[in-house]
C-alpha cells in the first residue's frame, strides 16, 4: 500500500498543536510556536513531510528548507534544535519516508538533507560521528531557575 505523504506548513494548518500533542514524542520542536520563531527570524520555509491518518499522525519529518552561501539549499530538521525526532509510527516505512524525502529534495536542488533524531536511523545513511545533546532542568522553582543564568542571558 502507498503510503500518502503529505507536505504541509504548520503555520498554514489548523488544530496543528492539537494533532502532535496526540503523539507521545512530540516535544516543543515539532509546534507552530518553534516553526513561528524560525519562520520569522529567519526566513525558512516549513516542509513538514506527514501522514496523517482519521485525524492522527502517523508519519512526521518535519524540515526547514535552508539557504546559505556556505550550505547551498537545503532540508534541515530542524535549525536550531539539539534534535528533532522523527515520527514514522510503522518501522517499515522509514526507508518510503526517507526515499520521499530524498526524492524531494533532488526535485528542488538540495544539496543535503540534515535529520537530528534522537534515536538511531537505518545503518546504511552516512552520519555524524556525534552531536551534543542539551538538557535544562526546570523542576527548581522559576527564580531559582532564573538566578542560574547567565546576567547576558537574562
């Protein structure tokens, strides 16, 4: 069975929040609030590859499309997040996903495609030999939490 993927913006979708906070490992990079920031800081175009099935997500590869003097045109997911999971609830469908992707991006002359999940993708893709990951407790109380940073990060 093909699988029907879908190229969608967020900020063009209605009830998006409602529809990833349904997935388990959704996190902050996958809303319309981080797809906003970046949208409008920097100009990147939101390409959010899905399928969405009887109003759930099933597959979810969110990229930015990119362009810089340095990197060429490119899809990214997503620019400044440590990582950016991937949903591809069916494990057999990664390599449809993935091939989707790549196709796309040959399409309109990408020179790369960055994924940063957490977890680990099919072997056979080249990737980075490490990355950094960053994690900020915020169980102390809001003050505490402030006082911690930095006085040109506050």
């Amino acid at each position: 069975m093909a699988l029907n993927i879908k190229i969608i913006n967020p900020l063009e979708y209605q009830n998006w929040d409602d529809l990833t906070k349904s997935v388990e490992v959704c996190s902050i990079f996958h809303s319309t609030a981080w797809t906003r920031v970046l949208y409008d800081s920097y100009g990147y175009k939101p390409l959010y590859f899905t399928v969405i099935h009887d109003n759930e997500l099933s597959v979810l590869v969110p990229l930015m499309e990119t362009n810089s003097f340095f990197t060429g045109r490119r899809g990214a997911s997503l620019p400044f997040s440590d990582y950016c999971e991937p949903i591809i609830k069916d494990n057999g469908k990664v390599e449809k996903v993935l091939d989707y992707i790549f196709n796309y991006g040959k399409k309109t002359g990408w020179k790369s495609v960055e994924l940063r999940p957490a977890k680990t993708m099919p072997e056979h893709l080249p990737h980075a030999s490490f990355y950094n990951g960053h994690t900020l407790n915020l169980s102390e109380d809001e003050q505490k939490n402030y006082s911690n940073f930095r006085k040109s990060t506050k």
